[in-house]
C-alpha cells in the first residue's frame, strides 16, 4: 500500500497562487468632530474583523481619541458609547477601557502611510487600532 510522504502531501498548497485568498486593504474610514476632540469610524460597518485584545487608558493627546498611543478607528455602531468616552475625557476623566480588534504602530514597523487618510489628516498617530466592533467596555479610570 502506498502511503505518501509528508512533502508530498505539503505540495498541492504550494502550488496555490499566492494571489488566490482573501486581500484585506484599509477600509474607508471618515473623521467626525464630537466636541474638540476627532474620533474615526468607518464609513461602512467592514466585513473582515481582528480579534485581537487590548486595553487601556482614553485620552486626546493632541485632539484625537486614542487609547494608549494608538488612535481607534470604531465600527459606526460604536459611535454612542464612543460620544460619551469623549465627554468623560474632556471633563478630565481618563476612563479605561477594553475593546477587541487590531493595530499597526511606527514601533513595531509599521509605516504611516498605511494609517487611513483620514486619521493623517487630523493627527500625529504612532499607531492605530482597528476596532473589531461590539460593546467597548469600560471601567474605572485615574
């Protein structure tokens, strides 16, 4: 009976073209004023997701939303416990919050040329993280 071989069973994915699976490319994303401060959303609620995990403090450095150092673009649905985020911080509240998704920063390599536009246009990002929608959860802050 013939059984084959590892790198005989490996070369049919080989083969594959590397063009053949999903490409994932920035999403349109619009900035909106609420109060002084620039948030970012999509234009359309995205199709593709991360789901990664992060947390941290909300602030507006330099007029922008961000968590941490990296400026949050959030899916529309967001935008109403985003609008109240925003509230809290420019009456010097510095909530904590916990929001899934995924991020691109100069640190870690990443290029600003991949941050959306939008964000370019109206801050100095280090970084930016992809809102994977849902509820952002809050807590307490210093």
């Amino acid at each position: 009976m013939y059984t084959p071989t590892l790198p005989r069973l490996l070369l049919p994915l080989l083969l594959v073209p590397a063009g053949c699976g999903p490409t994932v490319k920035n999403p349109a994303v619009e900035a909106i004023q609420v109060g002084e401060t620039w948030v970012f959303a999509y234009e359309d609620t995205p199709s593709l997701s991360m789901f990664a995990l992060t947390h941290g403090t909300v602030a507006a450095p330099d007029g922008c939303l961000a968590v941490d150092d990296a400026v949050v673009v959030w899916w529309p649905e967001q935008l109403d416990q985003v609008e109240a985020l925003v509230a809290e911080v420019e009456a010097g509240g510095a909530p904590e919050v916990q929001l899934g998704g995924g991020g691109s920063s100069l640190a870690e390599g990443g290029s600003g040329e991949d941050f959306p536009e939008a964000v370019r246009e109206h801050c100095e990002p280090v970084a930016v993280w992809w809102s994977s929608g849902g509820e952002v959860v809050v807590g307490e802050g210093g």
